[in-house]
C-alpha cells in the first residue's frame, strides 16, 4: 500500500513516454532502496510497455536493486591496494560472521554483504563500510569486533 501512495506520487511528474523508464526506475529506487515486482509492474502499465521490458531495463543497469536491502550494508573494498593487503581473508572473516556470502541480504533484512572496486581509502587499506561509516586498516580480528559491536547497537566501533 505505502509502495502504490509512493509511485502515485512520483508518476505526477511524468507524462507516461516509454523514455521516462529508467528515471522513474531511479526515483523509486531511491525512495524505496529497490524496485519492488508490483511496483514495476505498474511502471509497465504507465508507460505502457510489457512488464518484461521493464524487468529487462531493472535487471540490465548495475544500478538497480529488484530484492531490499538490509539495515546494515557490508561493503568490502576490493581495490588494489584493499587486495594486496587483505580483502579476500576479511571478506571471508565477515561472511562466516553474519552468515552470508556476497551480493546476499539476510532474511531479516538485518544485513546486506557486498564487495565494491572501490571505497576511496586506499591509505587506509584494506577497508570495509558499513552504511556511511568507512573502517580502516582492517584485520580479520577488527572486522569480527566491528560487527559484534554493530549486532550490539554500537555504531561508534
């Protein structure tokens, strides 16, 4: 229900041109975090194109999520500098720890493990982020404590 007020709300601003797909894509997503099956569905009949052409542009653009996120977004750098010092024993240490492998969302939407080219903190490396919260010079130990601190509430880890 909230999904449908959201999209009404958002096709105001469009006319239904087949070319306004990709930013109404882009406008649901990132009032929802992802694009639901029902709400694409209804993008289909707005613009009036098939459902699976809507599903093959959502499905086709690195940009678009079709399943939620969780709470906690685990990012893993796997930049050079994150790899040569690490990444793949961290990323592995944080797999075993929330019980997840990457480009998965636990079933409580609680976590969401990903791996990324790039954070952007090389002298720190190797990085993980969590959210917005960049952690560096990791070791498998402090990617264990950050997330038993995170499932503790503790977001100053």
């Amino acid at each position: 229900m909230e999904e449908e007020i959201l999209l009404d709300d958002i096709l105001v601003s469009y006319r239904g041109n087949r070319g306004e797909l990709v930013p109404i894509l882009q406008e649901v997503q990132e009032s929802l975090g992802y694009l639901p099956e029902k709400t694409m569905i209804d993008i289909a009949r707005f613009i009036n194109v098939p459902e699976s052409h809507v599903y093959s542009v959502a499905s086709f653009y690195a940009q678009f999520r079709l399943l939620p996120l969780g709470k906690k977004r685990v990012s893993v750098c796997r930049g050079t500098a994150c790899h040569i010092r690490g990444a793949a024993q961290i990323l592995g240490t944080i797999e075993k720890a929330i019980g997840l492998k990457e480009e998965e969302t636990s079933d409580d939407l609680e976590y969401t493990l990903e791996t990324v080219a790039c954070i952007g903190c090389c002298a720190l490396a190797p990085c993980i982020r969590i959210n917005r919260d960049v952690y560096g010079e990791m070791t498998p130990d402090k990617a264990d404590d950050i997330l038993r601190d995170q499932d503790n509430g503790d977001q100053d880890a």
